[in-house]
C-alpha cells in the first residue's frame, strides 16, 4: 500500500518534542488558547457553509474542547472521534500520530483538523493517509500555521543573534507557505483543492509575554536542530529592545502575527464536478453573458461556423 | 486490578494498526488492540486507545519484522 514513505522526506521536527510540549502545556492550555478558539470557530464557519451533513468525524490533533464545541454546534456531524497527541487534553477519543494515522482507510466521511499538522515532517504523507482514510466525497478540512507566522520574532532573533553570537540558529519552526497548499493537496489525491489564509494580530506587552504564551500554548520551537541549550540571556534581551524599536505601537505594545492557513479538499468521487471535454458543451457561452458571438476568424470547422 | 473502562464500539470499527493498516483484535481483558500482522498490541488506558507503535507491547513468539 502507499502509505507513510518517510524514508524520503526530511526529518526537521522532533515529534516526541511535540509531543512533550503539547502535554506539558495541557495542563493550564485553558489559559492561553485564544488562537485555537478563534480558529475552531472559523473552521466552524467554513463547515456550516458547505451545506452537508457527515455520519462519521474524525478530529487529528485535537486539544482541549474548542473545535468539538465549535462544530457540535450546527449538528452537521453525527459522531466527531477526537485523536490527540497526550491523555491530558479533555475529550480525546485515542491517541495517535497524524504521520502513522490509525485510521481504517474509506471510514471517514469528515476530517477536521485545528492547527496541528504544521508540526509534521511528512505533509504530503499525512495528506495521503488522510486522503485514504476518508470515504468517496469525503472532507478534508484542516487550519495549519502558515509561513509568515511570528515573522516579527523571526527577523528580531535572527538580527540579534547575528550580531551578539555571529550565527543564526533555528530558533522558530520552518511553516509551509500558502503558494504550496492546494498543490500539496492536489498532489495528495484530493479533489477541488482550495486554500487560503488569514493573518490574526495578537499584542502583547513584550516578547517575554509572546514567549510565555508560545509555551503555554505548546507551540515552541521543535526543530530537530534547534539549540538544545538555554539561549544567552543577553539575545532575549536585546531581541526584546529591537522588537519595541522596530514594531511597538503607540501604547508601547508589540504585535505578533499568527498567519493561519485552511486546506480543503475532497476525496475523490464520480458525483464531483469536473471540466467537460472540449467541444461537448449544451449551451453558449455568448447566451450565458448575454452578448452576440464574433467569430475570432479561424476556425477549427469552416463549414459549420456562422 | 483496576475496572475497566469500555471503548466505544464505534471508534474500534474505524481504528487500525498505524504501521501496517491492518486490521486490530480487541482483547477486553487485558485492555489492548492486537495488531497480529505487525507483532505489536497497542494499550488502551483509561479507555483511551494509544495507537503509537513506540508505545505498543511486543508480542512474543512469532516475531514479524514487517
């Protein structure tokens, strides 16, 4: 079966270091999941637009209750099965890897997913086995972090580290960039491949309030390569004075932009639209806009043209 | 010993071995899945299937690589 071919895909997250942060902010996640609130609530939007209703859900990297609570809401989804990452998030049904997904294929009829698989190594894998998993006509709809996430901390830490240590160090996550979404998608087996992006601002008092909601979050650095060691002190605090200088606003406060991309895609199904032939077309395309037809002078058929 | 907690059938129907796609064998008393093509059974904690093969217990005799 082509499934999981990992052996050529490069290893650039420490999965087990995802696993750890996410449990270890389990715990008190409650206090700052004001991101994957707002995002369940527009993934849950996005749902109610497609006018369908799906017997079986299946939720991968679910953590705490916000996309359950979001998408239960319009009772579009009879059963919603939640995969998780740790036994500590409420409301998880088993615990997997969206990368070795323990998921029967053709059994889903709905996969969902809340800013979760940016963390995987093998994206066009785990778009495949999720592909598999679903039935004919069946939805993929995920919220991942896009590129331009934390773009602000990206150049400060890069710009200071340069200058205090000579060297830049992975210090934030590498994110797939929206120009490679749908072709991810499509290249995944998906059918209508759709992606799109929005970038919410968050402002916080400085970068130690930026980095201690990353943490809480579960969402720091996992980069197989990051520095293993605590980073000097003196780039945390000259990485906050060049943050204030360059992107304070009035009030003193700094803004942190989290660009959320949203990849939709179908099974594949006959039912599905798809592009006609050439040539097989019923009605006009001069009737449809209401216009009079020109001939653009050449022909295919001289003897039928008018 | 402690009390079992039950999984729900529904979710059994759809949970396979992540490593071979395989189908699972539900053994309700020692609280695991049995993946018999990939040699592994997978724990199920607190009713709460874990289905990573770095947690799954071995089985013994007729080892498989694959």
């Amino acid at each position: 079966m082509p499934t999981s071919e990992s052996e050529n895909s490069a290893i650039i997250f420490d999965r087990n270091a995802v696993r750890r942060h996410q449990a270890r902010a389990a715990a008190s996640f409650a206090e700052h999941d004001f991101l994957f609130r707002e995002v369940a609530e527009r993934l849950a939007d996005r749902l109610q637009d497609i006018k369908r209703s799906f017997d079986v859900g299946i939720s991968l990297g679910a953590r705490g209750d916000h996309l359950r609570e979001s998408l239960m809401g319009n009772d579009a989804i009879s059963v919603l099965h939640e995969m998780g990452s740790n036994t500590g998030s409420p409301g998880i049904a088993f615990i997997g890897d969206e990368e070795a997904l323990p998921v029967k294929p053709n059994s889903a009829d709905l996969i969902v997913s809340n800013l979760a698989l940016h963390w995987t190594n093998d994206v066009p894998g785990t778009l495949i086995q999720c592909r598999q998993a679903l039935k004919p006509d069946g939805l993929f709809m995920a919220a991942i972090l896009g590129g331009e996430t934390l773009t602000e901390l990206r150049q400060v830490l890069m710009e200071v580290e340069a200058e205090i240590s000579g060297g830049v160090s992975p210090r934030i996550s590498p994110f797939a960039e929206l120009s490679d979404a749908a072709s991810l998608l499509q290249r995944a087996g998906f059918n209508l491949p759709v992606a799109d992006s929005d970038t919410i601002t968050v402002t916080y008092s400085n970068v130690f309030a930026l980095m201690h909601d990353l943490r809480g979050m579960g969402e720091t650095n996992a980069v197989v390569t990051r520095p293993k060691y605590f980073s000097k002190r003196q780039i945390f605090l000259r990485a906050a004075e060049r943050y204030s200088e360059l992107f304070a606003g009035s009030d003193g406060k700094i803004p942190a932009s989290f660009q959320v991309l949203y990849l939709t895609g179908w099974a594949p199904d006959a039912s599905q639209q798809k592009p006609l032939r050439p040539g097989t077309a019923s009605t006009r395309l001069a009737d449809a806009l209401e216009t009079e037809e020109h001939s653009a002078g050449e022909t295919a058929d001289p003897e039928n043209s008018n | 010993m402690t009390a079992k907690s039950t999984v729900d059938p529904k979710l059994l129907e759809i949970l396979v071995c992540p490593v071979t796609k395989q189908a699972l064998r539900y053994d309700e008393d020692a609280q695991e899945l049995i993946s018999e093509a990939a040699g592994l059974a997978y724990p199920i904690r607190d009713g709460i299937p874990i289905m990573l093969a770095d947690e799954a217990r071995p089985l013994e005799g007729d080892q498989k690589s694959d």
